[in-house]
C-alpha cells in the first residue's frame, strides 16, 4: 500500500485538503496527515477544523512514496518556511519520489525550498505574483506531471 503524507496548515484551502486526502485513501493510499508546530489543532481557510495525525518533525523520522501540499493562503506559506517540510520534499525530490502541489503550493512550497529548480515546466494557481516566481517554466497546462504533480486549481 503506497504511503502519502498530505501536510496540512492553518488557512489551507478545505477542498483541495479534503479532496486530496479522500482521493488517495480510496485509492488505497495509507494517508497521514501532518502539520507545523506542535498543536495537531488546524483551522482550515473556510473556518472548518481538522485535527492532524502527527506533527511535520513527527513525519521527518518516517519515509513515504508521496508528499502532497494544498494551496491556501496563507497555508501555503506556512508549509513553505516549515524546516521540516522542506527537509522532507528535499529528500524526496533527491530520491525521485513523488511529490505533489496544488495551487499556491508549487509557487509557495516548491520553488521557495529548491524542488523546481531542474524540472523544464510547472504550473500553479493563475496569479501575478505566484506566476512571477514559477515564470520561465510556467505552462498553461492544468496538471503537470515528472514525479512532481503541481496542479492550477481544482476543476
């Protein structure tokens, strides 16, 4: 059964957390969930709580065949200055493991921690400031896919 870490953080956006975690789980994924700092307690960005399975530096001691990142902001950018996080998709990326991100995440998450650096094209959530950091690999396409699914938005 491949393993999924779908790290989660205050103000991530619900759909894209919720979605991700329900698609692989009856997709016969063993899905953890895991969050920065050390209160397990999330607010997500429509005011829905969740509670995570462990803390980010509880799953850095652990090994995973995917890491999945959903947008929100500004849960994005707390999962993009989490050392551990970074750690983990570092290592990941390292070892040709798949890791995923959705909207603000490929622009917020990836790029910030080095995970784009040599792949030729990404996409992320159509806006000014998060085209500007992915800009030369920006692609209009929907899902990109190289062991690094990144993915516009939702629909």
């Amino acid at each position: 059964m491949p393993s999924v870490l779908v790290a989660v953080a205050n103000d991530s956006e619900e759909i894209e957390f919720n979605a991700a975690v329900d698609v692989l789980a009856r997709g016969g994924c063993k899905v953890t969930v895991a969050c920065p700092g050390h209160d397990r307690n999330v607010k997500l960005s429509r005011g829905v709580h969740v509670v995570a399975d462990m803390t980010l530096e509880q799953a850095s001691e652990m090994q995973f065949d995917m890491i999945a990142c959903p947008g929100g902001m500004p849960g994005a950018k707390y999962l993009g200055n989490d050392a551990f996080l970074a750690t983990m998709l570092r290592t990941q990326h390292t070892e040709g493991k798949w890791v995923a991100a959705i909207c603000a995440s490929p622009a917020v998450v990836l790029a910030p921690n080095g995970i784009l650096d040599d792949v030729d094209k990404c996409t992320c959530y159509d806006a000014p400031a998060f085209r500007e950091v992915i800009a030369k690999k920006l692609s209009p396409e929907r899902v990109v896919v190289s062991n690094k699914v990144r993915g516009r938005n939702l629909g």
